[in-house]
C-alpha cells in the first residue's frame, strides 16, 4: 500500500493544542516514511497542518505557525487528525472552534477513503461535528463524561488506549496517540516498519484491549540493545532465509553463547524462538488470505507443513493452521 497514493494525514491545530497529542504521532509518520524511502519505496504519508488560523498558541505558549487553511476539498486517501486542548477551547477561540466544526460536518468519513483520528479530546470536538454517533469511540478518561453527552448515540469505550471502529479511530490522549499512530504504520507500511518507528523513538509499543494480539513483529521489542535490534530488524526483514544462532550472530558481530544469553536477557525469547514467532505470524497470514498450509508454511520459510504444524502447537496457537478462517483484510 505505501508504493501507492501518498495518505494526505491533516493535522487540525487549533488554539490552546496540545503539543504531544500530536507531535508525537507526526513524528512517528515522519520516520515511516524515512524508512520506507531507504528501503526505495515511495513515502507513504504526506502530512500537513491546517487550522481555521494561519497560526495557534499552543499549550505551552509556544506558537505554531504557517498552518494551512480549512481545506475546501480532500484529496483520498486522507485521515484528518483532530488532537486535544488543555481547556474547553470553546471558550478559548468561539470563532475558530465554530469555523472548524462547520468544515468537519462536511467530511464523510469512509473505509479505506477518509478517516478521522482523535487524540484526548479531539473526540469532543468530532462529536460536536457530528462525526462520532452511531460509532464506538474513547478519549481521555477526565472527557468520558463529556463525550457522551455530546455524542448521545455514541458507544463510549472506557479504559482503552484506542478505539477503531470503521473509519474512526480514537485515542485515550497523550502517548496512546503515539500507540494509534504506530497501530497504522503497521497497517499501511507492515509490522516491520512500525516496530522500527517504536525503537527510533524509544518507545514500546502496545495495542488496545480489543485490538489484534501484539504482532510478533513488535512483541520483545522494549528493550534498547542495539545488537539485538539488529538482529531482530535482520529476522523481520528476511525471515524466510536460513537463519541459525551462528547467522545471527554475525549479525550481531558477537559470539552465538553471547548472543543467545544477552537475546534471552534483553527479550525473553530465544534468537530460534523469536524467529518461529516471526515465521508463525506470516503463515497465519498466509492462512488468512486463502492459502493451503503447504503453500502457507513455505511462504513464512518453514521447511515443510509439517513443521508449521509443530510451531503451531507448541506456540499455543489455537485451533489448527488448516482451520484458520480466511478474511479479506487482515490489517
């Protein structure tokens, strides 16, 4: 998807911002499509700031300038990122609050075509807009309140880093923008490019409660060993070649004894385990998008079906490989 039409990612800045609401996941965008440019691939973001001012105070006092107008038309596919305020900015700017809700009434978020993306109360601010009813969606827990009331027919989700549902994604506020913000990376860009994004950033990675399981892409990842990131950036980049502890331990330009302590150590995995979760994961997609366990199992780099099979088991996957329901999109 990220050699396709670059994703327009509208950051709405208005007065009183919060600056790590959406810093942080601009930031995040921002390495994605560093990365994905060093690996000759087209950048798959093109992120822009806009608001109802050409600049905005934000909650520091710092201000944000050269922000582009309300855009009267949105290319596709875009995601309009509506971030969250220190104080009712009802009050702080009328004027500018009104102008914002009135172009957000005209969007019509769509899959696949437009989304829109709260971070802590921006929420509210889709709700006033009308954007957030008949939809499941979070924010910050001191807005849980506020946001239903403002968005009756919205299911308010408590206790969530972040919520999709359809074309809305919502956020808790803060670092969980930064959670969303890698949870789409790895959408458009793969598990692989996220989990870079996170060790870049030096943050650890985690989903919301209902969300898909932690991909393995990302799963022992917390840590900042640069040996062992190499080795596991090596593993995510081409799993299906004949790894063994003695491979990548040249990745790591150390002993294998060293590399298997310090891995176990840093991740509390094995180099061999961590490389079956990795395999496991891309078999099961394989799976999901309509392969047979053969054909799955050499797509991921095991050796037979056979093989697959015992990972499976010995993982704790659940049901069998041969039974695993195909869906259309696995993202």
């Amino acid at each position: 998807m990220s050699d396709q039409t670059p994703i327009e990612v509208l950051f709405v800045i208005l007065p009183d911002t919060l600056l790590l609401d959406w810093a942080g996941p601009a930031e995040a965008f921002r390495i994605a499509n560093r990365l994905c440019i060093a690996q000759k691939r087209r950048a798959p973001f093109a992120v822009r700031f806009v608001g109802p001012r050409s600049s905005a105070a934000s909650s520091v006092k710092a201000m944000i300038a050269n922000l582009e107008p309300l855009p009267k038309q949105l290319s596709t596919p875009a995601w309009v990122v509506l971030s969250g305020a220190t104080s009712d900015t009802t009050a702080a700017d009328p004027v500018a609050i009104r102008a914002t809700v009135e172009w957000l009434r005209k969007l019509k978020p769509a899959k696949d075509e437009l989304h829109v993306i709260t971070i802590c109360s921006g929420a509210l601010l889709a709700a006033r807009a009308g954007l957030l009813q008949q939809y499941e969606a979070t924010t910050h827990h001191e807005h849980l309140d506020d946001l239903a009331k403002l968005a009756p027919a919205c299911q308010v989700i408590s206790n969530r880093a972040f919520v999709k549902d359809g074309p809305i994604y919502s956020s808790a506020g803060v670092t969980t923008g930064i959670d969303l913000a890698l949870h789409l990376i790895s959408n458009v860009c793969g598990a692989a490019i996220a989990a870079r994004v996170a060790q870049t950033m030096v943050v650890g990675v985690r989903r919301g409660t209902h969300d898909p399981e932690l991909s393995p892409f990302l799963e022992h990842r917390a840590h900042l060993h640069p040996a062992i990131h190499r080795v596991q950036d090596a593993v995510s980049d081409r799993p299906t070649l004949n790894w063994s502890v003695a491979r990548m331990a040249q990745v790591s330009h150390t002993s294998t004894r060293h590399l298997t302590r310090v891995f176990l150590e840093q991740t509390g995995v094995t180099p061999l385990q961590y490389l079956r979760s990795i395999r496991l994961h891309l078999a099961e997609m394989s799976l999901r998008a309509g392969h047979n366990v053969t054909r799955a199992a050499e797509l991921a780099g095991f050796r037979s079906d056979t093989q697959l099979r015992r990972a499976w088991r010995d993982l704790g996957k659940s049901g069998t490989p041969s039974k695993t329901v195909r869906i259309d999109d696995f993202a």
